[in-house]
C-alpha cells in the first residue's frame, strides 16, 4: 500500500523530476524522436497506411508479435510511435496509447479494462460528454456506474465494491477547477482493488504528473494543451505495460486509432508544451486576481489564487494554477443570471467564443448552455455548475488585452 505523503512545494519540482533521464523541458523537445536515414532534424510524417514485408517469413513474424515492426496504421505508424513516446516520457510512463480523441481515450480505456457487470466510481464534476459516456452510452452495455464528489474522498470509499475496476477524476476538474487529492485518492482505489484514472487534460505534464503522485492512469485530450493552437483532435492512455495491453488490444481492434498527421502536429506541440504552459498560467493568475476585484464578479474558480478552496492541496500536487478561469457573474438590472453571462460573452471583441480550451487564442463559454447541456439541471446545480458560470481559457494574448475586452465586468 502507498503512504500517504504531503509535498510542499519546495519539492514538488525535484519530484517531478524524480527518474526521468533529462529535465522536462529537454524531453519535451527530444524524448521520442527518431530520424530515417535520410537525417531530417524535425520528424517525419509517415502519411501512408501500410508497411512491407522483406518476405512472407517477415510479414508472419511482425503479425505474430516475434518480431517487431510496422505493420498497418490503424496500430503501428512510426509517427504515432513517436507522439507515443515523447508523452510517455514526459508523464514518466511506462506505456502510451494514442488515440484519435480524448473521448476515445475514455472510450478505450473503458474497454479494455471492463467488462459487463463491472463498476466505476466516478467524480461527478467530470466534462460533460463524459458524464454522457459513462452514465448513458457505457451504462446501456452493462458499466456500472457510480458518480460521487470529486472533494470527498469517503464518498468514494463508500462507493467502492468488489466489482469496483476503476477510479476517474479530472483535476482540476472542468469548469469549477475543484481538485482532489491524487495521493489520497490512489490510496482509496488501490484498496478496493480498483485503479485510479486521472483526466490530466487541464494541467499537462508540464504543470501535473498524476503517475508520479500514485494514479495509474493518465488520460489526455491532445486536442486541447498538447496541440495548443487549436488544429487537430486527439487523445491518450498511459500507464504501466500490464494495463495498456489491453487497451492498446482494443485499439488495434477497433481502431480508434490517432492519424499520423495529427500525431505529427501534436508532436510540434508538445515541442513548446512547458513554455506555454508558464505563459497560460501568468496570465491565468493575473486575470483571475483582476477578476476577484471586479464589483460584476461575485467568485473566481483559480487553483492558484488562496480563496480557492483546495489552493493549498492544488499548489502541493500542481507546478502553477493552470490556464483556465471560471467565474460567476452577477445578476445584473432585472436580468438572470445567464443574461448577464450571455452579455458579457457577447460583448467580447476579442476572445474567442468557443468551448475549446488549450488553444493560443482565449476561448469563453457558458458551460451550463454549453458543455454541460446535456446534463440534467439537477445534476448541473449538484455539480455547482450555476447558470452565472462563465469559463475563460486564457490564451497568449497579452493580459491588458484580455482585461480590456471585459471591460463590462468593471461598469
Ligand atoms: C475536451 C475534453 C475531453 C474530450 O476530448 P476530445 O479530444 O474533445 O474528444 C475530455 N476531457 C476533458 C477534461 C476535456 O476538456
């Protein structure tokens, strides 16, 4: 069984950093990265979908799993390999599915490790599509599903049982930030036999590496941080040799397989991963601390600010706050809530209004319109989901920039 350890901050680097070869920032831009004999520096892009054999022996062996090598893109494509291996190395993992989504990610994650009759536990302050997947779609083929609070860790020890398969949190989570405790969380699952499946979609292994802290899992929309600019859908599982296999088995089978040329964008971003994730958070900080003074406002949602509920549990298991910003907005002169919201997001110039989170340009959404839709109002207010939420994430522009264009927040 895992101890329970509490890191300060002062030490969350060097533990980040613990059993890895180079710094981040160098695997960032070397790890995975292989060339042809042709020696290009920057990596190729394998846009072809079969490979060939020197001979029927060959071909036999590879399929066989004897020998290894490419055989077909739907599971061996040299520059999925090396996307693979570069978001490996920086999550300090032994293993890294790729897949063509961070939905798929679940997906194949979920299917490989459960059955019919199996349960999870899941946080209930988790992206809305996938409340959707687990609570609608996986539940009609036999998943058992349990939602619970993100922040309280005997709601999920309650939860657990014997056919308890996994743990799934986001943290922090989307749109509120709330964030549990990995270390305690892991301990809990391990327990009740289960394995703890973090969505590190928000932080990155820049900022968050969920492995080194006790989960067992990671799962990541590259669509979102790893790209960074907003180009190509994508996703990952990563974890030990022993859990990928099967879900690396249900990838080759199914085929919710990464395009090479996805992975060879997603292989350029992450080139910049850790400078952009710096840039993201200062920005982060300094909007969330205006936004805290503005008299429209009546709460910020930031890890990294003290009023945040869990900033010090954040601060010991995170390098920064983060990139995204939830806030509510008052109700102002005879409108609801969500008119105020809605005017403020329309009064934008600049920021983008979009659901898409992780892309250069600042996005703002009204998650309970939005994202969060589908799920029922009920679920919506347990989840503090409130009809005044509004979501911000900030981008590269500059921070005076982005202030300015929610100058109706300061009236
Ligand atoms: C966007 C997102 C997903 C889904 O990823 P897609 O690439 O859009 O399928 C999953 N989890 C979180 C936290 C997300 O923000």
């Amino acid at each position: 069984m895992l101890e329970r350890v509490f890191l300060c901050p002062e030490n969350l680097e060097e533990m980040m950093n613990n059993n890895l070869q180079f710094h981040p920032e160098t695997l960032s831009v070397r790890a995975g990265s292989e060339s042809t004999e042709y020696g290009e520096n920057s990596e190729a892009l394998f846009l072809n979908s079969s490979f060939r054999f020197k001979s029927a022996a060959q071909a036999a062996a590879r399929f066989g799993g004897t020998e290894p090598g490419n055989i077909y893109s739907r599971f061996t494509n040299p520059t999925v390999t090396m996307f693979q291996n570069k978001l490996a190395a920086l999550e300090g993992a032994e293993q890294c599915v790729a897949t063509s989504s961070g939905m798929s990610a679940i997906l194949a994650c979920v299917m490989g490790l459960c059955s019919a009759g199996d349960h999870v536990v899941a946080s209930r302050s988790i992206f809305g599509t996938s409340v959707q997947l687990f609570g609608n779609i996986l539940k009609r083929w036999g998943l058992d599903v349990t939602f619970v609070s993100l922040t309280e860790p005997d709601e999920w020890k309650d939860a657990a049982t014997a056919k308890t398969k996994l743990f799934f949190v986001e943290t922090p989570s989307n749109p509120l930030t709330e964030v549990c405790d990995i270390r305690l969380l892991a301990d809990i699952a391990h327990q009740a036999g289960a394995h703890l499946v973090v969505d590190n979609c928000f932080c990155t292994p820049a900022i968050q590496r969920p492995l080194a802290l006790g989960a067992d899992i990671v799962i990541h929309s590259a669509t979102k941080y790893i790209d960074g600019q907003g180009r190509c859908l994508g996703g990952a599982v990563l974890g030990s040799k022993a859990l990928m296999e099967p879900v690396y088995g249900f990838l080759r089978t199914a085929g919710v397989t990464m395009s090479a040329f996805n992975a060879w964008v997603f292989l350029k971003g992450l080139e910049t991963l850790h400078v952009r994730m710096e840039a993201h958070a200062k920005s982060a900080l300094a909007l969330a601390t205006w936004l805290e003074a503005q008299p429209q406002v009546s709460r910020v949602h930031y890890p990294g600010l003290k009023s945040h509920p869990q900033h010090t549990l954040a601060m010991s298991q995170q390098l920064s706050g983060g990139g995204i910003v939830t806030f509510e907005v008052k109700p102002t002169s005879g409108k609801t809530a969500q008119e105020s919201a809605w005017a403020l997001i329309d009064s934008t110039q600049l920021i983008s209004i979009t659901a898409n989170l992780g892309d250069a340009k600042s996005t703002i959404t009204h998650p309970a319109t939005t994202t969060h839709s589908r799920v029922t109002p009920e679920a919506r207010t347990a989840a503090g989901i409130s009809d005044g939420l509004v979501r911000i994430a900030v981008g590269l522009e500059h921070i005076e920039d982005l202030k300015a264009d929610l100058a109706l927040l300061t009236s």
